[in-house]
C-alpha cells in the first residue's frame, strides 16, 4: 500500500507538469520513465493447477521524446527487504529456476510514450510450497533517462490460494435443477455416495434439510426432538435412531457424507471424514434410488417430490448456512476417499455424477462440473443467492 500510493503521487506530479508544458512560460519538465502499472504488486495465488505464467513488462513516460529511449530490466533481489518493509511481510527470494526473461532490454520508439514490452516467463510454479510467500522485484536497472524512483520496481509474488475461497449461502435459498442435461446420472442407483461441506449458523428448526428427495430419500438434520443431528429419511422409514452424542455443532465447518449399498441395505454416515452411523433402513432395502427429478413448488404433492438443495416439504426447513461442495456419486465412497477429497475432487473422478462446488461468487446460478445439470435458486427474486469470501482449510494457528 505504502509503495501504491507513492507510486499515484508520482504519477500526479508528472501528470501536472505535463499539463503545464503548454504554457510557454513554464520551467522545462523533467521527462520520467516508470514501469507502466496499475499497481506496483502483481499477485498470483497458487493452486493445484498454476504451472506457467507470463507477464509482459513496459515502461512508459509522460511524454514523447525525438530519440529512441532504451531501457533494461533485472530482476533485484535486495528489493526482497523493501518490499517486507512495505507490506509487513516475510517474503523470500523467488528462484532464478522459476522464471526467466525472453529479453531484458525495451525500447520506447521516438515520438511514443509506451515501450514494446518484455515477456517475462514463470514456470514449474506447481513446485512452490504454498505455505510460503515469494516475490521476484523487477526494477529497471538502466535507461536513456531518469526514472521515477518508486516506480521504477515491481515486486512479482506468488502465495498459496486457498483451495476454497467462496461459498454460498443458503439460508432461506431453495436450489433446484428446473432443466435436466442428462437426469440419468442420478436415477437407477443401487450404490450412492451424497456429501457436503457445510457451517450451520444454528439448527433452530425441528428439521434443517441438506438435499435429497422427500419421502424417496432425503438428508437432513433432526426430527423431532433431535434438531442437529444428521438422518436419512426414506420410503423405508428413516435412520439412525435418535442420539444427543451425534447432534452437530454450529458455526463452524464441517464435512458430512452419506453411503448407502441397496443391495446390502448397507447404509453409513461420516462427519468430517470419521464413521458416525452404520446399519441399515428399518423396513428393508431400497431397490433404487432416483434423484434426477424436478417439480416446482406448485407441483410437488404428498406422492410426487423433487430434488432440493435446502428444501424439503415445508418451506421453514431449509439450512440456516453456507455450503459447498455438493456432490452426488453412483458409487459408495470408502472412508480414506471422502476424507481425502473433503475440500475438492477431480470433475472427472469415476463415479461422479454430479458436482457442484458453489464457488461462483455471484448470481443465483451454480454450475454442475461434471453434465452441465446446473443448479438455480428457485424464486431469486424472492430468496436471492448470498455469498461469502472464506479461506478453507482454515490454517490451525501455531
């Protein structure tokens, strides 16, 4: 922030004196050069999936000069401590083996004010440890004329991205899948896998509800007497019994998932990736589960239900919280598989039917990765989606 706003002050003198330079009785300006920036600091957040990298470099001056202006940019690892100084950091030096300039001379063409630019290239970036922050200053190390000092060095960093930064909140949101891309993903399941990473603000209802299909098969929170803790509810009559031990906690993040085997009548709960219910439906096996079906509200009756995120039968039962990670498998995930893939799993996983992670940050809209079965909030103008800016997995303090 300290070098930004220097960096404006800079470029607000240089502005006027450029103003003034029609004024013939004004004294001779003093021509500038600058890295041509809206920002001194150009941040890129690592993920599982950033290897490569180009930035292009250009300086530029407030005016035209009759003569070529040649410049020469280098990389300036002293500026490693300034730049900490700056915005209280603990950066380190980026390695030379990550990056490497196609060319390290520039030129501003006479009569322009803009230089051709230079592509610095970052590279094998997967490989940098995501728990630690590295900056690569790049000053203009040489020029035709004198430069504008605090603006003269940008500073490249590189941090870890968190591998969820934005989640939806449904509280009072009903989501529903009004066109089907292909439904028969979800219908026809003997073996099914359903899990979600939520935070519950409170569970203030006898029933809070996940997702699922009332009355066929639905996860949800409580029932009577018993608001918290998770059940599925079927045709089949609903499981498990009631348990104080196993009601959830609020406000904070928490990974459910739900197996269920019909032909073994094979039915199990995991909480934050740990075994918290095993056995079965009390009145038997379900032949197959179907989920890919829509109604609308005015639709639905006691006999015929539709598949809802935060909805079930009576419109006060919806998740007073945030969520992401929807998914919906054909297959029933082992206990060491949900626990990996708490915070994400490739789109392309065998098995996966549909996965919508809620990462869209606005509208009322959220993509399904894997066919395109997209979610939308029911009535957006009646209960609009809201979001919120995390940082999951929350780092435990040392």
């Amino acid at each position: 922030m300290k070098l930004h706003i220097c960096r404006l002050a800079a470029l607000c003198a240089l502005a006027l004196a450029a103003c003034n330079d029609d004024d013939p009785g004004a004294a001779a300006f003093d021509n500038r050069l600058f890295i041509d920036s809206e920002s001194m600091t150009e941040t890129t957040l690592l993920k599982e999936e950033t290897s490569e990298r180009t930035q292009l470099l250009t300086a530029a001056m407030a005016k035209p000069r009759s003569a070529d202006v040649h410049l020469r940019y280098e990389a300036a690892p002293g500026k490693v401590a300034t730049y900490n100084e700056a915005y209280y950091a603990d950066a380190i030096l980026l390695h030379a083996k990550y990056y490497e300039f196609a060319a390290h001379d520039d030129v501003i063409r006479a009569g322009g004010i803009r230089s051709e630019g230079v592509e610095l290239r970052f590279r094998e970036l997967e490989l940098l440890d995501r728990d630690v922050l590295y900056v690569l200053p790049v000053t203009i190390a040489r020029a035709d004329i004198a430069t504008v000092a605090r603006s003269r060095t940008i500073y490249y960093v590189f941090r870890g991205a968190s591998l969820i930064d934005v989640v939806g909140d449904i509280d009072g949101s009903f989501l529903w899948v009004p066109t089907w891309n292909d439904a028969s993903r979800l219908n026809s399941l003997t073996q099914l896998t359903m899990e979600a990473l939520i935070r519950v603000r409170s569970f203030d209802r006898p029933i809070s509800t996940l997702m699922g299909i009332e009355r066929h098969f639905l996860i949800r929170f409580g029932d009577s007497n018993h608001p918290g803790q998770i059940q599925v509810a079927s045709s089949k009559r609903n499981f498990p019994p009631k348990d104080a031990a196993k009601v959830l906690p609020t406000n904070v993040w928490v990974h459910v998932a739900v197996t269920y085997d019909a032909g073994k009548n094979d039915l199990r709960i995991y909480v934050d990736g740990q075994l918290q219910s095993e056995g079965g439906f009390p009145d038997g096996p379900m032949r197959m589960v179907n989920l890919g079906k829509s109604l609308t509200v005015a639709q639905e009756s006691e006999t015929s239900r539709g598949f809802w995120i935060g909805r079930s039968y009576a419109p006060d039962r919806y998740l007073a919280g945030e969520i992401a990670e929807c998914r919906i498998w054909n297959v029933v995930r082992t206990q060491e598989q949900i626990a990996a893939g708490i915070y994400r799993v490739d789109p392309a996983s065998e098995g996966l039917a549909a996965y919508w992670k809620f990462d869209e940050g606005n509208g009322s809209r959220v993509k399904d990765y894997v066919a395109g079965n997209d979610l939308e909030v029911f009535d957006p103008a009646g209960a609009p989606m809201r979001w919120t800016q995390v940082a999951l997995p929350e780092k435990e303090e040392k």
